[in-house]
C-alpha cells in the first residue's frame, strides 16, 4: 500500500476559495464532498466537482484521493446549491410574474458565462484571432450572427447542387436582415469550407445584401459543462472584443445548436434544425418567419429584456412596443419608450443601405 500522503486543493465555489487541508491520499472522494460541505453548506449530493476525474469521468465516492493522480495544490470548482437557496428559488414568485423567466435560464448556464477561465480564453482569441472585414460595419446597425449547417443549410443530404440544399427563403431572408443589421456568418469548420458553401449558395456575391465578415471554428473555444462534458461554443464576447459598438444589447445569434449559445444564453435564439432537404423544401417557413421577428425587434434599444425562446408569440404581436412592454421588467412607456421620433418604424420607411 502506498504510504499515507497529504492532499492539499482549494475548491471554488460561489466566488470564493476555500483551501483544504486536512486530507490524506486515503481519503475518498466522499471524504472529500463531506469537507467541502463543512465549508459552503452545499449537500453532497448536490455537489458536482469540476476539474476532478478518474479515467475520463467524475469520480465515484468511494474512490481514494491517492488514486486520482491529482496535482500538487490543485484547485477544483464545485458547482451545486445550497438546500435554502434552492428551497427560496422553488417558492412561487411574489407579485413579479416576469420571474418565472429568470428561472428559465439554469443557474448552470449562469456560472459558466463568468468563469474566469471561459472569459480569458475570450480574451485570447479577441486578441489573436484574424477576423477578415469584408464589408464594414454600418453605422447604427445592429448584429446577426448566423450559423450555417442545418441553420441556413442541410450539410448533410445528398445533392447535386448547393441550391437543393439551401435553407427555403434564405436570399429573402438576408435581404430583409440587412436592413436593420450587420451580417455575420459563424460556422464550426474551417474558413475554407464556409467560403465555398457561402459561394456556392450565392451568399457572398448577392446583390441585395452583404456579408460583413465571417468567423470560423478557431473563433469558438472549448467550455467545461456538467451537463454537456466539453464542448466547443461560439461566445459573442469574441466580436463584442473586436467591435466595441456591438454588445448583448443589439445582438441575436441564430444556430440549431443550443449549447453554441453557453456563454451568451440571453442573446441566443435557438431555431428548429434544416434537415432532409429534398422532403423539407416544400414546407419550410423557418427563416420567412423568423425575418419578421428580426423585423419586430429591430427598433428595440435593448435586446436584454427578450426572451427568445418565446419568439414565435412575439412575433405574432407584430407591433415592437406590445414587445416592449411584454418582456421588459417595466411596463411603462408603452407607446414611445423606444421609438425616440414616435414615428412608426415599418420597413418601407427605412433606409435600405444605411
Ligand atoms: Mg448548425
């Protein structure tokens, strides 16, 4: 038997760091879940620890510390809440019934968004990735981030031409965009490829919109998720780094892929996947529809306040100030609040180029 060692580690929970001691390499993992609940309060069942593993997966409990191999002063982040917190988040809402959409968004996704170590790999790639600019931004427009595969286009049917498996209304769909905001086109591969799909389906080349650049899977960077293991994301903040004009609040970025949104939550808006081309064609309205909800929004000085899982209903108000006063905390202003004019801002009265 190998010789009785300390353990030394410090857990990050909640904002704080708590180090630990008095733990031996014979002490097992629930030994360890039992300390960090002296600590923080947080029940072991409740505790998923992160930077922890035994053969590629979370360790059981009664597997000793010695056998995990673990660094000298290791620090492991705990993720769980305590019994009262969550006792207080599981009571009914008082009075504010716009609450129960907070809870929609998981507390998961919360801590994920602010790690340290997620925002410094951000940092990272604002500072060292090379976006192309291939048409500049435009004053006072806001930002459409798009993905490609199953989004705009089925990547995986058989085809003889692009055109076949391209997203119905894609072109009406930009064009409208356009209008109201900047393009930009993030895919999970390489550049080489998005160039060619983007070419190949007259993206790149249309007349009535441009494209003002596009970001490939070097932008993304990989995320620790209890839920998903790791995953590479697309994180907005890489473009709100490089362009300091565009931030959460006049963003919307659409993908089929939720977990793409993990640091960015608010401002994705999850759209039903392109599949199976050549049976869809005929009966796919996505992108027409979502185009009048682009529309909807656009006026809006903030897009901090909507819920866009809900788009579909919003959208079918139609008018930007039933919106406005729906989704924002606050329900005064209803009529003006965001139009600074009070004019109506309907798509005919605005300028096409900007
Ligand atoms: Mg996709």
């Amino acid at each position: 038997m190998a010789a009785d060692t300390p353990v030394e580690m410090t857990v990050r929970w909640s904002g704080n760091e708590y180090k630990l001691t008095d733990l031996t390499s014979s002490n097992t993992v629930a030994d360890l879940k039992s300390k960090i609940q002296n600590l923080t309060g947080v029940l072991p069942h409740r505790q998923k620890l992160l930077g922890l593993q035994y053969n590629g997966r979370p360790p059981e409990d009664d597997i000793q510390l010695g056998t995990l191999k673990l660094k000298p002063n290791l620090k492991i982040m705990m993720m769980g809440s305590r019994e009262d917190v969550l006792a207080e988040m599981q009571e009914p809402p008082k009075n504010l019934s716009n609450l129960v959409n907070d809870f929609e968004m998981e507390d998961e996704e919360i801590s994920i968004e602010n790690r340290e170590e997620h925002l410094a790999k951000i940092e990272k790639r604002v500072r060292d990735y090379n976006v192309t600019v291939l048409n500049p931004p435009r004053d006072g427009k806001k930002l459409l981030v798009l993905d490609i595969d199953y989004t705009l286009f089925d990547h995986k049917s058989v085809a003889e031409r692009a055109e076949e498996l391209m997203r119905p209304f894609l072109h009406e769909f930009l064009t409208a965009a356009y209008e109201d905001y900047d393009i930009v086109i993030w895919s999970a591969t390489t550049m080489k490829w998005i160039e060619i799909k983007m070419k190949e389906l007259g993206v790149t080349s249309h007349v009535n919109y441009r494209i003002t650049f596009m970001l490939d899977y070097m932008a993304m960077i990989s995320v620790h998720t209890p839920k998903y293991g790791v995953v590479k994301v697309k994180p907005l903040g890489v473009i709100w780094g490089k362009f300091s004009h565009w931030s959460a609040k006049n963003t919307i970025m659409f993908d089929d892929v939720r977990r793409n949104f993990l640091m960015n939550p608010q401002s994705g808006l999850k759209i039903r996947p392109f599949k199976s081309a050549h049976v869809n064609r005929s009966t796919d309205r996505e992108l027409l529809e979502l185009s009048k909800y682009l529309k909807v929004i656009a006026p809006l000085e903030d897009f901090g306040h909507l819920k866009h899982s809900h788009w579909e209903r919003y959208k079918s108000k139609r008018k930007y100030n039933d919106i406005a006063s729906t989704s924002s905390r606050s329900s005064s202003g209803r009529e003006s609040r965001h139009s600074k004019d009070g004019n109506d801002h309907t798509p005919s009265h605005r300028n096409q180029e900007g």
